[in-house]
C-alpha cells in the first residue's frame, strides 16, 4: 500500500503537461494529414531502443507494412519523442512513436526525427497508456483498462482525464462500467462479438454470462439485447419484487459509484426510509486495499 500512496501522489508536470508532449495525430497510410511538430533533431535509428516497460506488445505486421509504404513516400510526418537512455547516455529510448520506429526500420530510414524530453519512469509509464489509449483500433476493454491503470497508478479523476484526453466524462464512466463483467463477456468484447452498446445492457442483469452467450448465438442488435436484459429470470413475486423496487435515481447511483471504484456497488434502499445498504463486491485484495484507501481518506463528520 505504501508503493500506491506514493505513486498517487502525482507528477510534479501534471497531467495536461504531458498532454501536450503526447496529443499529436498518429501517422497513419491514409489520406489525414496532420500538422507535423518540429523535431529537436534527427537521431541515428540504431541509437534508439523501445522502453521495455511499454504496455503495448502487439504491433500488426501487416499495419507496419502499410506505414513503412507511408513513410518511404511522406516520410515521417509526427517525430518521435525521446529520452535520453537510462543505461546508456549515448543512446535514446523511446518515450512514444514506437509503431513508428518499427516501420521507418521497414522502410530502411537511417535516421528519425525526434522531440528529445526529460521524462521520469513513472512519467514515461504514463506516457505509454495515455498514447495507447489514443489509438483507434483498442476494443472497449482495452480503452477501459487504460482509463483504470491511470487512475489506480497515477490517482486521476474521471473528471481529469475527461478534459486532458477530450473525452466525455459520461464516455469514460460507461466504458469502466464494462470491467464488472465476467471475464467470458469480456472476451466477446475483445473480440468484438459483442459492442459496448450490448454490454451495457447486460451489466445491471443477474445473470450476464448467460445472456451474452444468447445474444451472441442470435446475433441480437443492441435493441435486442436491451428488451431481453429487462425480461424477468426467475417467475417468483420475490424476484419481480426485487426488479421493481430500485428507482432510475438509485440505478444511476450505483452505476457512478461503480464508474469510480472500478467495483460492483449496489444499493438497497427502501422507499420512504431513511436506511439501507451499500455492498461493494471487490475481486482482489489490491481491490480491498484501494477500499480501505478511499475509506481512510475521507474527511469524518465530528458532529456525529
């Protein structure tokens, strides 16, 4: 836990500082033609080295050949950002642009434009998920995973990363959701099976496992999903008791505590009293201590 506070404490550069580094356009085969940044110099390509703690370690073999084919005509059109290397103060590592790097190889470029920065580990770190997160082709999973390393490593709002990364704080939130389901139906959303539109009508269900595999099996629209996610499970007045009961209020409740635990929340609040319930479902002991964190830190009420 100790490792945790200490990570949480944040970067001295903030966030939107190294929005600024990282907030360029891709390069990419296509038409787009984003305005390229000035480069601080141009670095032999064997002097730069990929950071080994980069998260992404798939690159499609034939997008590289797609860039490379870009490049050998256009050139690199965004620069590399850099860091002098950690081991070797001769050479460099990459602090984003590896796809880039990869396919200048390709394309048998001796040389690459580059943004030289002095970044931290943890900076770089962070660097490498904002960047990944700004990719086009992640699945929902992947673009969730993003937004949770951030705020479970760095100590970011939904509300920060929603203005740093110009994304909807509602967007955001939605897409966190998605990491309560079971991992089978998060494997249909990896592999694009299902969309998000489906499994957000699966997350309030009792049974989603279940469901996901129906909708997949009929290959159900969203609409679809959504009229068989509202269809009772079990017949018993105990179990349509209990489906009815929850106001739209206390639903959206547990859905924005959900979106920033990063854990399943429900609450059970009967109409007219003042008690209830709050029951938060966590799957790990880090989830346990990330409870205890958010607990420890809020301000008690001495009045009480």
């Amino acid at each position: 836990m100790a490792d945790k506070k200490q990570e949480r404490r944040g970067l001295g550069r903030g966030l939107s500082a190294l929005m600024a580094d990282v907030d360029v356009a891709e390069q990419t085969s296509g038409d787009t033609k984003p305005q390229p940044r000035r480069a601080d110099d141009q670095i032999p390509i064997e002097k730069i080295e990929p950071n080994p703690d980069q998260p992404r370690r798939e690159f499609s073999e034939d997008d590289l050949k797609e860039l490379a084919a870009s490049i050998r005509e256009k050139g690199i059109i965004q620069p590399l950002i850099v860091r002098k290397n950690p081991a070797r103060s001769s050479d460099y590592q990459i602090v984003a642009g590896e796809r880039r790097w990869r396919a200048a190889q390709m394309a048998q470029l001796h040389e690459v434009p580059v943004v030289i920065r002095e970044f931290s580990d943890t900076e770089v770190l962070e660097i490498a998920i904002i960047e990944n997160i700004q990719r086009a082709d992640l699945n929902p999973v992947e673009e969730a995973m993003g937004y949770r390393q951030l705020m479970d490593r760095f100590g970011h709002t939904q509300e920060k990363l929603a203005t740093a990364l110009s994304k909807s704080r509602s967007h955001i939130a939605n897409l966190m959701r998605l990491l309560q389901l079971p991992e089978d139906v998060l494997a249909y959303l990896r592999s694009g099976a299902l969309s998000a539109g489906h499994a957000r009508a699966l997350i309030t269900t009792d049974d989603p496992s279940s469901l996901a595999k129906q909708v997949v099996d009929r290959g159900l629209s969203v609409r679809e999903t959504e009229r068989l996610a509202k269809q009772p499970t079990s017949p018993t007045p105990k179990a349509k008791t209990r489906t009815t009961e929850k106001d739209a209020d206390t639903k959206a409740l547990e859905g924005d505590l959900s979106a920033n635990l990063g854990m399943k929340v429900t609450v059970d609040h009967k109409p007219g009293q003042e008690a209830g319930n709050v029951t938060i479902r966590y799957k790990s002991l880090d989830d346990l201590d990330e409870i205890c964190r958010v607990l420890t830190a809020m301000p008690r009420d001495e009045s009480r």
